[in-house]
C-alpha cells in the first residue's frame, strides 16, 4: 500500500526540482518550510518571524506553505516543493519506507493528538463496533495509522470497515453531517468536535500517538547543514517563546484555526512542547508502530523497519541541551 500520492502540481514542482540539480547554500534564496494546524511551534515561528529575522543577512528569504495534514506535507517534500515539513513519525516513516528521500530532524510535540471520534448517539462504544461502519480517514497519517493499529487489536482490519478518504477537516465534517459513523481525528479539529458538537472520542492511546517531527529533504540537509542547524535554532528559539508566552501560543493557534480559546485550550493540554531532541525515544515510538503495521501487512514483510527507522531520525542537528 503506498501512501505518497502525488498531485500533479506536486510532480510538476519535482520534475523542476530535478533538473536544476542539487541546490548548494551559496546558491539558495529562498528557504521553503511548511506551516500546519498541528505543528503549534511552527505556527509561532511564522508568527514572530525569527526564521526571516536569522536568514536576513544572508539574502534568503522564506516561503512557507500550508499544509493539511501529514500526507500532503510529505508529498510536497517528496517533489522537492518544501525543504521542511511538519509530520507524525510514523507517517515519515511510511513515506521514507516508500522511497522520499527524508530525515526527521527535530520533534516539535509530543502530542495526544488524534483519537477515534464519534457522535453521542452513533452507537458505538468501543473498536469492535466499527466493523460494517463508514470512517472518515485521512490516508498517509498518524490518525489513520492510529485506526489502523486499533482495529488490529480489536481483531479487525481495514477491509472489515468502510473506510472514507477525506482530509481532516473534512472528516470532521463528514461525521457532524452524518455521512460517516466515526472519523479518525485530529487536533485542532477534534477538540472542536468534542467541545462544539459532544462528539466522544471513544478510544484513545496516548503512546501510539506518534511524535510531531520536522522533517527536511536529504539532499538538502547534505547540501546545507549551516541552513538546517538555522532552522531548528528557529524554531528552539520559537518553542522557548511558546512555552514562556502560552497566550502567544494560543493566539497563534486562534489565527491560524479560526477556532475559539476554549477549543485550542484542549489542544494544547494535550500537546507536550518540552522534547525537541530526536534519538532513542522517538525511535522506540516509531519501530512500534512500524512493526504493528508491518503485522497487519501495511508495510511489506522484508522491510527491515528497524533500519527505517535508523535512516529516518538523524540527531546530528540536536539543538544543545538546556543549561
């Protein structure tokens, strides 16, 4: 099953990438990064422009782009249309497995961050109950990967439910309209439907959320080590300022979502800022999840998950450890 499904915009945009050859720092301009309702320290960083601020006196400007989910910010990354995108590591993972060329460089949050939602009055109470039902699902993600680990330990797979491919806040949507039985969520969104709706998030597990990670493309982290360690001081610059400002934080996250305090408030409870470094513990999270997909045949039985997983997390842009 491959989950790197590229638009055409996005294949036009790599089909570019390719014949201008690898980009060295002498000759960047422009440093392209993606922006995204679930990565909470992205959002501040585009905020208070500390990237455009640290680039400035070298002639490089940023771009950011917005992206909807997991799998549209690895597909850009993929045709070489972002340099950073914000993903699950599990979803990196997956996508690295099927040949984008990735390194998760930094972890912007340990979140909760998707669930299995339904309506108060849908009937179901527990996984199980989702064989013959519609889920909304957004392919490529942590919160699909999520639903596929949980109807794994229910006994269930995917072909035992109906699954619907929406992007997030479609899914949403799709369950508050009645057109799906249950929706594999995502924060910010799920909050709004817990908190607007009584929408019940009938099962959760907090350790198979799989951590929030930048990711950058490998040839340009080859390229241009000085412009990646820029980067993530960024965004440790950023995550500091988000963590000493919550409102800050919050204000951000009401911008960017257009939703109210309250449902941001429950977001961010659910999200833990204080982890940046990748290494052993992303890994760990990472291998567990690849391997549960791997046994329920999403990811191919020779794959060595855990030498993916080891080319995937490159800890050599580490921000240095707090004194």
């Amino acid at each position: 099953m491959r989950f790197a499904r590229r638009t055409l915009l996005a294949a036009a945009c790599g089909a570019l990438a390719l014949l201008s050859g690898p980009v060295r720092a002498a000759d960047v301009k422009e440093i392209r990064l993606d922006w995204a309702t679930y990565n909470p320290v992205g959002l501040v960083l585009k905020d208070k422009g500390f990237l455009e601020e640290a680039l400035k006196p070298k002639g490089i400007s940023v771009r950011w782009v917005q992206s909807l989910g997991s799998n549209k910010a690895l597909e850009f990354l993929n045709a070489g249309a972002i340099d950073f995108g914000s993903s699950a590591g599990a979803a990196a993972l997956l996508s690295r497995i099927n040949g984008n060329p990735i390194k998760a460089i930094y972890a912007f949050s340990r979140p909760e961050w998707t669930a299995l939602v339904t309506r108060k009055d849908s009937g179901i109470a527990k996984v199980a109950d989702l064989k013959g039902r519609r889920i909304a699902v957004t392919r490529g993600t942590d919160p699909h990967i999520f639903l596929i680990r949980a109807l794994q330990g229910a006994g269930l797979t995917e072909r035992d439910a109906k699954l619907v491919l929406l992007q997030h806040a479609d899914g949403r949507t799709a369950l508050d309209r009645g057109d799906v039985d249950a929706w594999a969520g995502l924060d910010p969104m799920m909050a709004a439907s817990e908190i607007e709706n009584g929408d019940v998030l009938f099962f959760r597990d907090a350790a198979a959320n799989t951590w929030g990670l930048l990711d950058v493309r490998e040839a340009f982290a080859k390229e241009n080590p000085d412009l990646v360690r820029v980067v993530v001081a960024a965004y440790e610059q950023a995550r500091a300022y988000a963590l000493a400002h919550p409102e800050a934080l919050t204000a951000a996250l009401v911008a960017a979502t257009k939703l109210p305090e309250p449902v941001i408030a429950r977001q961010v409870e659910r999200t833990d800022l204080r982890q940046p470094a990748v290494g052993p513990v992303q890994a760990e999270t990472i291998r567990a999840a690849g391997l549960a997909l791997q046994q329920a045949g999403v990811i191919p039985a020779a794959t060595d998950v855990a030498a993916a997983v080891d080319g995937l997390i490159d800890p050599s842009f580490n921000p240095a450890p707090a004194q």
